[in-house]
DNA sequence: AGACCCCTGGAC
DNA sequence: GTCCAGGGGTCT
C-alpha cells in the first residue's frame, strides 16, 4: 500500500539520515531478496557512499553514485526504517545495513512482496518498469495530463493504477481522486470531457500533496521512516467506507471492481457516464 | 481484459 | 477453515 505519498514521506524522513553516510556491512540478507545476478549484491554495496535518498512513482533509490542506486519497491507491506547497528529490530526484516555511525538502515517485509535490487544505470534503464513508467503526477500539468488520457481505450481508474500512464497512484489515491473529481471510477476514458480530465488533475494533484503533508496513509502496515503513523486515513472520503454514508451527500457508498481492484464510490457524486 | 500467482495475517 | 487485502509479473 505504500504509494507516491507514503513513498515520499519515506524518502524525506530517511535523506538526512542516509545521505553522506558509507555502508560497512550487509549482516543480513533474506536468499528471497537475492535475484539472479544480484549474488554479489554485498560486494556492490560494502565501501559505498549514499550521496541522496530519491523517489520515481513508488520506487524509492538510494543513489549510490551517478551510475550504480539500490531500488526499494515496497508493495503491499515492505518497510524501511533506521535501527542501532547490531541488532535485528523487528520480524520479518529481510536485510540489514549497516553504516559508519553506528546506524543501520533495515528492510521489512510481512509478506514479500517488496523487492531491492542493486542498479547500474545502464541497468535500470533496461528495466521495462522503470523506462516506460508514465510522469510524476505532482509534475505534469493540466495540458501533458490529457494528452495523455486522450484517445486512451479502458476505464479511467484502470488509466490511473497504471504505472505506464502515470507514475505512483495505487488503489487508495485512485479511488480518493476519482471522488474528489467527480467521476465514477467505471468510465471509458475516452467519454471524459477536457474539463473533467482538468478537474481530476487537479484533484489527483490536491490528493497526493494533501496525503504528503499528513505524512501518508497508514492502514495497516505503512509507517514512516521513522516509525510513525501517517494520517490520512482519516482524511479518506471512499476509501475504505463501502456501505458508509458519503461525507458530501449521505448517499450509501458503493463497492464494485474496476481492474480487479476494490472500488469504493459514491453514485451520488459519481455518476456513471455513457461511453460516447 | 481478466485470471492467477507471489505471501502473510486479520476478519469472519 | 475460507476469504480478503493489492502491486506487478505472467500467461491466456
């Protein structure tokens, strides 16, 4: 569940920590973490200097020098958070590492999905993934964002979960900006109008800088950097509240499947559009 | 476009 | 015990 916001809030929290710091020693590392190729991963990485903490869409980077970055993808439940070298801090940490001052930076994971890989990049940009993945929403504008959507065939939810269209929305800031722009999350992309599309840039753009400012959204397992809760979940108007009176009109949410996602709407506010 | 897979734990 | 959470890969 980790999004852009969430991803975001981890990179800033962990930057100070991090950058100018030099890896000592990788004392952990879980076999599932280890891809083919990836063998030496602790040599790639003993003696390195983080030079900064960066974030494109939901991967996060530490940027090793200009041409090597280790990329963290968290998935569902993946954590990255700072302990006192020496000491496992939790369950289910799949890696340890250890830096000059003492500190050790630890990866997470309940349920391993979350993947970290040793990048050159020459590598990375022969990961399809990252290659082709679609803008930062926070950077593109109106104008770049219907271009974009404009002629696209499939569902408009469908369009923003896909990391190729645009970079880092999940099914939480989906479900948030189709509400706060009014679209029912089932509609052919192709049916919006210019002004709609205008007004779920916007939306889209309040959303993830609203949800960054908290901090994030913790549901169940996303924390902070440093270990804190976001709280924007307390600040959802579909997410989560199927069945639950909409805030804006108390009509009863609704709950369906758009790309095999849990869709929380509201029929009131979100009407379903024609294809046309 | 949809089904299944990876994995674990909480809800029921 | 079964279902569900969902990001991305893969296969149909």
């Amino acid at each position: 569940m980790p999004e852009l916001p969430e991803v975001e809030t981890i990179a800033q929290g962990l930057r100070p920590l991090l950058t100018h710091r030099t890896i000592t020693g990788i004392p952990h590392l879980a076999p599932h973490l280890v891809r083919q190729g990836q063998t030496s991963l602790t040599e790639k990485l003993i003696g390195q200097q983080i030079q900064d903490v960066s974030r494109r869409g939901k991967l996060l980077f530490l940027d090793l020098s200009p041409t090597e970055r280790i990329a963290f993808h968290l998935r569902m439940t993946g954590r990255l958070g700072m302990a006192p070298a020496g000491q496992l801090p939790a369950a289910h940490v799949h890696l340890l590492i250890n830096l000059d001052n003492q500190s050790a930076l630890y990866f997470q994971d309940q349920r391993k999905f979350g993947t970290c890989r040793h990048f050159t990049e020459q590598e990375l940009n022969a990961w399809p993934f990252y290659s082709r993945m679609g803008p930062e929403p926070l950077s593109i504008g109106a104008e770049e964002f219907s271009e974009r959507l404009a002629g696209k065939r499939g569902r408009i939810k469908a369009l923003l979960l896909n990391q190729e269209v645009i970079a880092g929305i999940g099914n939480i800031y989906a479900d948030e900006s189709l509400f706060r722009a009014a679209i029912h999350p089932a509609t052919p992309a192709a049916a919006l109008s210019r002004s709609r599309i205008t007004k779920l840039h916007h939306a889209m753009q309040d959303v993830l800088r609203d949800a960054i400012t908290a901090g994030g959204s913790s549901i169940r397992d996303y924390r902070t950097a440093a270990g804190l809760v976001g709280t924007f979940q307390n600040a959802f108007q579909v997410y989560g509240r199927k069945h639950q009176p909409c805030l804006r009109c108390a009509e009863a949410l609704r709950i369906t499947k758009v790309a095999g996602r849990t869709t929380c709407y509201c029929p009131g506010c979100q009407p379903e559009i024609e294809a046309g």
